[in-house]
C-alpha cells in the first residue's frame, strides 16, 4: 500500500492507521532540529535516527515509525525493522491532520512495546511531554510519568538536555 496511495501507514493495537496527508515543512523542520540538537550531546555510539525502517513487534502485531527514534548506531545493524526494545527514545511531532494518533494510540503502543522513553513535540500548541516508567495497569503497560513543558524551555531526554528555543509552530493554514 506504501507505494500506491499517499501517507503514512502504521499498524496500531487497535489497527491500521493511515494519516493522508505528507508532513509538512513544520513537522519535518522540528524533526531534523531535534536530531541535530541531540547529537550535538549525545555520545557518538547513539544516534537520533529520522530515517526507515518501521519499529515492529510481530507477536504484538504492531508497526510503528516514530519521528525521531534514539537507538545505538550497532542496534541499527539488523535485516528488517528495528527491535523496539532496542531504543533508548521515541520522539514524535504531533501530526496537524492526525493527532490522536500521537497523544492516545502511540502513548499505548510505546510503553506495550517495551520503549522507555515517549516524547512528544506538538507544533500546534508549542508544548510537549517526556513520558516514562513504564509500569503494569490493568489495560496493559502506561508510563507511570509525565513531564510536560513549553517550547522555548529546556527538555531532557533520557539524559541529555536541549533547547526547544525556536521549534517550528503549524501556521493556520499547514
């Protein structure tokens, strides 16, 4: 499906998610920020990887592909998809046209796939959370803690701290 319609595709706990619409310049601009702002502190073994593949866990039946995953460079040397267990973060910027996708299904999904660290960027209201410590809930695994912040303060991420001085916002009409 990848190659015949346009978008994005996941699959979710809950099923398929197709967001229609490409990234626009915003949400592709806060992405590469993020990468370079965490390279610039993390030690040269990690990196903040933008690229593919998909992070999948086939038993759990789910697909995902996070904006910005944190994952050592020798965790990347593997056929297929990366093993979620494997990453150190999962960084998302909230979707304009989809973001309950971000805020509810991937902040289910993360945690379910064993991914310690969920951080999210939203453009749209310049705020964002660190979500971690994964713990058992009758619904499955959640992240015990949240830290929100504003864009323009400093977030840390695992730890590592960087600036979110000057992230892109979504203009009215993105």
């Amino acid at each position: 499906m990848d190659d015949t319609l346009p978008g994005k595709f996941e699959i979710t706990k809950e099923g398929i998610v197709h967001d229609l619409r490409e990234p626009v310049g915003p949400h592709e601009l806060t992405a590469l920020h993020l990468r370079k702002r965490l390279e610039a502190v993390m030690p040269e073994e990690l990196v903040a990887h933008t690229g593919t593949p998909d992070v999948e866990d086939e038993p759990e039946g789910i697909m995902r592909h996070p904006d910005v995953m944190v994952i050592a460079m020798t965790d990347m040397e593997v056929p297929g998809s990366f093993a979620p267990r494997t990453l150190v973060a999962a960084i998302e910027v909230v979707s304009r046209s989809h973001p309950g996708n971000d805020w509810v299904g991937k902040m289910r999904d993360y945690p379910l796939l064993g991914i310690p660290l969920y951080v999210i960027f939203d453009p749209r209201t310049g705020e964002g959370s660190v979500l971690s410590d994964i713990h058992p809930t009758p619904d499955g695994p959640r992240y015990a803690t949240r830290k929100d912040f504003l864009y323009g303060e400093d977030v840390t991420i695992a730890e590592w701290t960087i600036s979110t001085a000057d992230l892109p916002r979504y203009a009215a009409t993105d």
